[in-house]
C-alpha cells in the first residue's frame, strides 16, 4: 500500500507542476508572438486566460485537499477536470495537425490519480 502511496504523490505532483507551468504561461502572457503553442491563436486572450486559471485551480485541487484531508473528493474533482482539458486539447491539437501525444499521456496519468485517489490511495 505504500508503494501505491508514492506512485499516486508522484504522480499527483507531476501533473500538478505540469499544469501548473502551462497555466502561469497562458495567464502570464497569453497572446505573445513567441509563444511555443500556436494552437491558442484560435482563441481570444479571454479564453487563455481562463483556460490557464482553471489549470492553475485544478493543480492546486489536486494537491491540496489530499493534502490536507480537507474535501479530499476535490481531488478527483480536480484530476477529472484536468484530464478532460487534455481531451479537448487533442482536437484542437488534430485541428493543426500538431503531434498530441503529450496530451494523451497527460490525460492517462491524471485518470490514474483519480482512479487511486477513489481506491482510497
């Protein structure tokens, strides 16, 4: 059971640091010339910014409340959130015939916290 533990706080981690990173850089600067994901210039500035808060809401949902034993469901709450923003991004990925990969992964690994978490992990 302890090694469930890790693989679930690893991995709660890693996705958490992952969204929390692409959050920042969308509400940080969501319409930059340089920025490394063309796929947002389908949408308004409005629209990355809420994307990058709520990204920044689910990683600190799926830390927190496991954390702190406080909600704990809003953990998988969170994980399932997050995981349905990788699902919509493989289209609009598909839609710029990008590689979506990452985002698939992404959104594997995050269905495995919640499925650990509600395993009582």
């Amino acid at each position: 059971m302890l090694a469930l533990s890790i693989i679930t706080w690893v991995l709660s981690g890693l996705v958490a640091v992952l969204f929390l990173m692409a959050g920042t850089m969308k509400v940080l600067k969501p319409h930059n010339a340089d920025k490394p994901m063309p796929t947002l210039f389908d949408y308004t500035e409005g629209q990355v910014r809420l994307l990058g808060v709520a990204e920044i809401a689910g990683a600190i949902g799926l830390i927190l409340p496991a954390l702190t034993g406080i909600l704990p469901w809003l953990t998988v709450v969170a994980g399932l959130g997050l995981a349905s923003i990788q699902f919509l991004a493989i289209f609009a990925h598909r839609r710029h015939n990008e590689n979506f990969t990452m985002n698939i992964i992404v959104m594997v690994m995050a269905l495995i916290v919640v499925v650990l978490r509600l395993a009582g992990v």
